[in-house]
C-alpha cells in the first residue's frame, strides 16, 4: 500500500482471482484499524500545504497523467489479470485515466465577486474541504479513480483511496507511480476485504465520501456517514433503457447499439440495460443484434483477438446466470447465447433475450452483465412511460432518423444523461449524475470540481 509516499505492508492478505480461470493468482494488503488510521493521519497532514497553491496541484496533475502513459503497459495488464476485460480495452481504461487527469486540470475553481464598491466587497469562494475517501468499484477501477481522485485533487484536498477487493492490485500500482509525483501524504491507496470500506467511510477524519458501486452499498455508505454530517457524491447503478423509434436507420447505428449494452462484458453502471423496439421492426432488430452476439469473440483478455472476457467476479456470474434462468424459464427466448460457457472462469455467452416484458426481474433489475432484454412496444408514449417506470435513473436514450424528434423524447426521460443516436460514449469534462436511487450529487466537469470544495462567502464591510 501508499502511505505518506512509502511502502506499507499489512500484517494480513487476501486473496485475488483471475477471472478467466476462476483461480486465486495473486495476494493484496488487507488493511488494518491501525493502517488505516495512519493512512488518514498522512492525508491530514498534508493537506494544509497542499492545499495552498493551485499552481503546484495543476502541474501535479499533469505529471500524473505523464506517469500513468509510462506506467500504462504494467498497469493495463493487472488490470486485465484482475478484472478479466481484454488487454486492449485495459490500455484504453488506462489511457482514460491520464485522459481524466489532464481535463481535469484545465480546470479553474471559481472566485466570483457579487459586489465591490465604496462600501463593500463580499466575494465567493470555494476552499476544498480536507481528507476525501474514495471508494471505487471493479468495473473500471483506474478510471474511476481517476474521475474522483483528479478533482478531489486540483480543489486542494488530499485523499485516501480505496479499492474494490476484486481489483485493488491495478489501483495499489497506480498509487506506487504516482509515489514519484505527488508529495507525501497526498493520495494514500490502501486495500482490504469488508469491513474496511464501512471504517473509512465511518472515521471522523475524512469530511467527504465519494463512493460509486450498487445501489445496495451505496445506502449504507449514505447511513454510515449520516451521523458525522459528511458530503457524499454517490455514483450507482442503473438500468438504463434505450427506445428504438420506427424510423431508425439499423445500418447505420448496430453496431453502437450492440456494443452500448456489451461494453466491458455489460459491466457499465451507464451501459444499456433494456431496449424498447417497436413492434413493427422487432425481429429485424432481434436477428441483427443476435447475429452480432454469436459472432464475438469470447476468451481470456490477455489472449489476442479477444473482444469479450469474463465476468469480473464469481457472486456477478452467478447473478448473471440466475437471471437468464429465470427468464427463459419464464417463458422469454434466447435468440443468441442464454447459457455460461464449458470451461473455467466466468464466462457467459454474450446474450439476447426476446419475448419477454416488463415485470421479468432481468427486465426491471439491473443485470450488469453480457445480456440484453429486447422489448416490443406499441405506442411510443408507452415506451417512453416504460422506460421511466423504474427507480433507477442514470443514463436512457433514443434512436431516431430524425434527430430533433427524438431529443424531444429524449428530454422526458427520467435521467441524469439522455442520449441521441448514442448511449454511455464516455465524455471527459461533461458532469454526469443520476436521478432517483441512481445516485446522490454529479462527477466530471465544474460541477464535479465544486463537489470536493465548500462554498464560502467572504463580506468585506468597508465604511458606511
């Protein structure tokens, strides 16, 4: 682990499988009460000084995202070994990252003045807030970090950060690189099984807690900090709906329909989740979607050629297999896929599911996996009704050949981002958020940056 800039090794560990064969490969740090105290002890001590020039956090960043790109051939295959995403996507997740880093930098905290005259100047500012806990899930754990540790940063505040105990190993080597360009204490990266995430999101060090993973977590981590009073910026899961209008043009948009729900194996809290067609296109759609499917290469990230890998985790495959069983059982139909694959690791064949409606539970569930429900509808104020009909709320989107008429159907779903033509293309500096129980606050952009700082008025009397 990174703590003050140094190695720390915890007294205990535990194990780390690969999830292309199911078997343990690795050990990582699990932290103790002690190690983490000393972890946020470091980060206290550091932030008056880093907190003190914008100037010196800008170029830090940046030295960051350059450290990152040399480090980036390391880094992606843990990553892959970890998390099981092919070796290719790993180095754009780590391209991502030093991506993230260097937005994040052109980035100004504000200092506006509402009044200035003979009598007064009463100004706004925005001082950060001190030690930030980042907790950060397994689906794309270096880019992840980045979104909040990058902003966390440039605002003056230092961070402890921790990550899934599925992949901490690609986060422990980031917080190694980056020991050479951050000062001491700065950004501390410990590793542990539960309870660990609870201790720090509960210790009275931190005064923020950003957090993005299940809606589940995402409720105690929002009680375990409720009696301290802490900021939260939750990011959680969705099930995000996607609706077909009769007039969109297939050729031309397959292929980002297709990957919008198979990227990183389903495993985007922003992927598409369901997708409403109408009736009169719904085997066209079904077959082109399911011709795609079958024809994907599924196999071990760090193979070549590879454009599926596993399931990142044992309890997400098991999840992912009782659902499809579920349905098909129910009655809905697999038109490619429906079943895991013969061998090890935690492979499922990528998925398409038709006649099925809502009301099945991979329908109105979050599935996080290679599997997509395809939904007939009649009416397009229905589909539209349909899609809204959930507690979730993080991304949606609609296909159209005209793009004006489905923005305006677009604007009425009930989210934190509503695509055209489009869904979850990532879009560094642009906040993102979801409404309902997808999430608590917004990342990226200002008004990410504006999330790690307090807001401060400084009135200034003169005379009268």
């Amino acid at each position: 682990m990174t703590v003050n800039g140094k190695d720390v090794h915890a007294g205990d560990t535990f194990d780390v499988h690969n999830p292309a064969t199911g078997r343990v490969f690795a050990q990582a740090p699990d932290c103790s009460p002690a190690g983490l105290d000393e972890a946020l002890q470091a980060a206290a001590t550091a932030f008056p000084l880093w907190s003190a020039d914008i100037a010196t956090r800008r170029a830090a960043l940046l030295a960051a995202a350059e450290r990152i790109e040399e480090s980036a051939e390391d880094l992606a295959l843990l990553l892959t070994l970890e998390q099981g995403k092919p070796l290719p996507d790993a180095r754009f997740e780590v391209q991502l990252t030093a991506l993230s880093l260097r937005v994040t930098a052109t980035l100004d905290v504000p200092h506006e003045v509402t009044r200035d005259d003979d009598r007064e100047r009463i100004e706004v500012l925005h001082p950060p807030m001190g030690v930030v806990a980042v907790i950060t899930p397994w689906n794309f754990p270096l880019a992840l970090a980045a979104l909040k540790c990058g902003p966390a940063l440039l605002a003056g505040n230092t961070v402890v950060l921790k990550p899934s105990p599925f992949t901490p190993l690609s986060t422990l080597a980031l917080g190694v690189a980056l020991r050479e360009v951050l000062p001491p204490g700065v950004l501390n990266v410990i590793s542990g099984q539960d309870p660990l995430g609870a201790r720090l999101a509960e210790h009275p060090v931190p005064r923020k807690v950003s957090f993005t993973g299940s809606v589940a977590t995402g409720k105690r981590v929002a009680a375990a900090v409720a009696p301290d009073l802490k900021r939260l910026t939750l990011e959680l899961g969705g099930n995000d709906a996607a609706v077909l209008l009769d007039d969109v043009d297939l050729d031309a948009h397959a292929e980002s329909l297709f990957w919008a729900a198979f990227v990183n194996c389903g495993q985007l809290c922003a992927a598409m989740k369901r997708l409403y067609v109408p009736r009169s296109r719904y085997t066209e759609v079904v077959d082109g979607l399911a011709d795609r499917a079958r024809a994907l290469k599924v196999g071990d990230g760090m193979l070549p050629d590879i454009q599926l890998g596993p399931l990142a985790t044992a309890p997400q495959f098991a999840r992912v297999q009782e659902l499809v069983e579920e349905a098909l059982a129910g009655g809905a139909d697999a038109a490619a896929g429906g079943r895991r694959l013969d061998g090890d690791g935690y492979f499922f064949a990528p998925t398409i599911l038709r006649d099925l409606e809502d009301g099945v539970r991979i329908v109105d569930e979050e599935q996080f996996g290679p599997v997509l429900p395809v939904i007939p509808y009649d009416d397009v104020e229905e589909a539209l009704a349909r899609a809204n009909g959930t507690r979730y709320g993080l991304n949606g989107s609609v296909w159209g050949a005209d793009p004006e008429r489905a923005a305006a159907l677009a604007a009425r779903l009930e989210c934190g981002t509503s695509w055209v033509n489009a869904h979850a293309v990532p879009t560094p500096g642009v906040p993102m958020g979801g409404h309902k129980w997808s999430g608590l606050g917004v990342e990226n952009g200002l008004a990410g940056l504006l999330s790690f700082t307090e807001t401060k008025v400084l009135h200034i009397v003169r005379g009268r």
